[in-house]
C-alpha cells in the first residue's frame, strides 16, 4: 500500500477535563410527515455528561448514529453529534469528536470545546480545550446497541417511523436496519499492512523541522499509533472511509 500517515510527537496537552466509565444515553423524538401514507422520522436527543440539560429544546443537535456505529469499529475523527439536517455548521458544531481505541477494552473521544459548545453545558465559559470521555468499550457497544435497536423498532409505530435525520444520502434509516442485523462489531485496521509512517517533533529547532523517521507498519491491525488520543486528526485526514465534517449532503430536516 502506498498510503501514508504522519504523526507528531511532542506537544502533549492535557484535557480540560477528563471523565472515566462514561455511558450514552438518548431519548427518541419524532416527527410526523402528513401525506397519503404518513410516516413518522426519528432522532436521538444525546444525553452524555457535560451535554447541555437544554439540548432538545434550543438546539437541533443529535446523535449522529451511523457515525457512532462506525466509531465501534475504528478510531478516527467523527461527527458523532450533528444536526438533524447532516450540516453540522447549521447547529454551531464546527469539530469532530476524535475517537481512539488505546487497547481491546477502552473507547476515548476527545472534543474539543469550542467546537462542540453549542452541544455542551456552560461550565467552560470561554475555554478552547478540550474534552476526554473514556468509556470501557463493552458500555460503550451496548449503548450505540440500545441506541439501534430503538430506531430500528420503531418501524412497528403508528404511523412508521420510516426515516432517520441526519438522513445524509436519503437511505440512513435503511442503513441502519442492516447494521443492526448485522453482529459484527469487531474492530478494524485503520491502515494496511506496509503504510509508510513518519513522524516529526514539534519543538522548533531547525534540526527537527520536517518529516523523518520512515517506517512501514508491520501489521494490518494497527489501531491506536502511540496508545492515546494524540493522532486527533490525522486518522480522519487519512482514513478514506471517514468523512471529513464538509457543507455537503444534508438531506435531513432542520429548523
Ligand atoms: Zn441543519
């Protein structure tokens, strides 16, 4: 494989709060579409701690549950909250929750705050660090499966739920149907075996500028690169299944 991923090293920076054993948790909301077969649109009101009480009532902002799916199975960066049209922007969220995988039992995300304020309480006026959730990955997968397996069920209302917002792609809620049909979990490569790394300081001494330090992955199943959050971004930027937060796609509905 000729893909390439860059890490730097250096430049820890600590969070302004971490939480351990963190669990999701949600409420349904719907929405009733009056035509000659009505049907109902379901969402996922997020509830996590630091999560605004006030959430459903002044802002758009939900759980973004292919998103979460897919943070089951590799890390990287995530619009794991967004608005209920897919345009993340509309509702103020401007990051991605970067999600890793330190080893086989722990989940994190790290949020940074001025990105996601609009979804977060009020507690850091004016802070633009970040947040880290820690969730133990067995809690972490039965709450994305409680999350499906209530949007999944709703098809059997009256009227039917028939659609899921952020209905990116026009076919979420079939989607999602699949994904809760389907029972494998397991966790993915992010990179294939051969992917050349390199990395750099970010102390500023000429000596360090620049990439250096070339070597090729050993092994197809390499999750986490230095057993922390700190690749942040650079999964999201390399990993070609995971989407970059872009103005593009929205087929849901907003205010
Ligand atoms: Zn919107």
């Amino acid at each position: 494989m000729n893909a390439e991923i860059s890490v730097s090293n250096g430049g820890h920076v600590a969070p302004m709060e971490e939480l351990r054993d963190v669990r999701l948790g949600f409420r349904l909301a719907f929405e009733t579409t009056f035509s000659d077969s009505p049907y109902q649109i379901v969402r996922l009101i997020p509830e996590f701690p630091r999560v605004r009480p006030d959430i459903a009532e002044t802002t758009d902002i939900v759980w973004d549950l292919p998103q979460l799916c897919e943070s089951i199975r590799r890390p990287g960066g995530y619009d794991v909250l967004n608005c209920t049209c897919g345009l993340g922007d509309h509702a103020g969220l401007t990051g991605l929750a970067f999600v890793a995988h330190p080893d086989d039992a722990t989940v994190v995300w790290e949020i940074d705050i001025a990105g996601h304020r609009a979804a977060l309480d009020a507690r850091w006026p004016e802070a633009s660090g970040f947040l880290r959730l820690v969730f133990r990955r067995d809690d972490y997968e039965v709450d994305i499966r409680a999350m499906l397996d209530a949007v999944v069920s709703a098809s059997s209302l009256e009227p039917p739920v028939e659609e899921y917002d952020p209905n990116r792609g026009g076919d979420a809620y079939e989607l999602l149907q699949a994904r809760a049909a389907d029972n494998d979990w397991s966790r993915q490569p992010v990179f294939d075996s051969g992917t050349l790394a390199r990395t750099r300081s970010l102390r500023r001494e000429p000596a360090d500028a620049g990439w250096q330090a070339v070597a090729r992955l050993p092994a197809p199943a390499l999750y986490p690169l230095d057993g922390a959050c700190r690749i942040r971004g650079l999964v999201g930027l390399s990993s070609p299944w995971i989407r970059r937060r872009q103005p593009a796609g929205g087929t849901g509905h907003c205010k």
